[in-house]
C-alpha cells in the first residue's frame, strides 16, 4: 500500500516501525531510545539512507512515537482485538528514556532527510519529484510542517534544562515516563 497520508503513521514503513519496535520491548517496560535506534539500523528497510529521498521513514515514525508519548496520545498504538491478545503494549511501557546523543542523531536524521529531499524538489521542479514526490502540493506542504515539527519537538527535548518527561495517559499515576541522561 505505501503511504496514504503525510506521517509516518500513515505508511507501511511507519507501521512496520512500529511493529518492529512492539516486538523488541523489554519485559521490564524501560523503553530506551538509544537501544531502539541501534536496532533499528541494523534494518536497511527502517533506516533508509537520507539520500534516498524516502518520505516515510522508521527514524520519522520514531520521532512521532516519541510526540505521542510526550503528548499522552499512545492509544492508538495498541491494539485491541484478539489477534493482537499476545502482542507487547505500549501503554505497559514504565519508562520511555533517551539519551542527548540518541535525540540529536534522530532530529539530524530528519532534519538532513528533509533538506535532501527540499533540495532535490528545487531542482526538479518540472518532473514527477516537483513536489518531493508527493501527488499533489497540499501533501507536499504538509508533509514538510509535519517534518519541521518533528525536528522542533527534536529540538525541545535537546533544549530542556530539566530532565524530559514523557508520560503515559495509562501510566499517570505511576512513575516518570522518561528522563534524559
């Protein structure tokens, strides 16, 4: 199918991530990004080199996941129906920490991705990449806000002076979601 919207969320890639990720989760419920990202590029399918002006990326539907538990939205995440009975959850997750060195390597990641393919529609303004390979403007102008909030949230979690909460909704009640080290 591909994609059939502007997120990573909205793609194979993304969903395929997401799937990836479900399936490493460690019992104890300690998400660690730094880990995540090492196994994730060891997947040619998930890493894409930047160059390859792929739109939809595993680093980009990364970041989204990282949003989504800063903004307490996980729940469409899991799954509930019985075939999905046996599947790690994300609303299980105790902890979700990064590191400045895992985050930085993601909002470069997008930020570089996002560069290549601007440029790469700047030059061929007249082919079928005019609008960074997006059918039509509207997606492509999307898609770039959606890119360039994914790198500002990137940027936020490098500034904060304080450790970088990201807290579950299912999880409020209990311990911290996250913290930078």
């Amino acid at each position: 199918m591909g994609c059939w919207g502007i997120t990573a969320f909205e793609s194979d890639t993304g969903l395929d991530t997401v799937d990836f990720i479900r399936s490493k989760m460690p019992e104890n419920g300690v998400l660690e990004l730094e880990k995540i990202i090492e196994e994730m590029r060891q997947k040619e399918w998930c890493v894409a080199e930047v160059t390859d002006l792929a739109s939809h990326t595993g680093p980009m539907a990364l970041a989204e996941m990282i949003v989504k538990f800063q903004d307490e939205d996980i729940g469409d995440m899991d799954y509930d129906g019985e075939w999905a009975a046996n599947q790690n959850k994300f609303s299980k997750v105790k902890y979700f920490t990064v590191t400045e060195e895992s985050v930085q390597w993601l909002r470069n990641y997008l930020a570089d991705a996002l560069g290549c393919i601007k440029e790469e529609a700047e030059l061929a303004a007249n082919s079928d990449r005019k609008w960074g390979g997006w059918f039509e403007e509207e997606d492509w102008n999307g898609w770039q806000k959606h890119m360039s909030m994914l790198i500002s949230r990137m940027d936020s979690i490098l500034m904060s002076q304080e450790d970088e909460l990201i807290p579950s909704k299912e999880q409020t009640s209990g311990p911290v979601m996250g913290e930078i080290s």
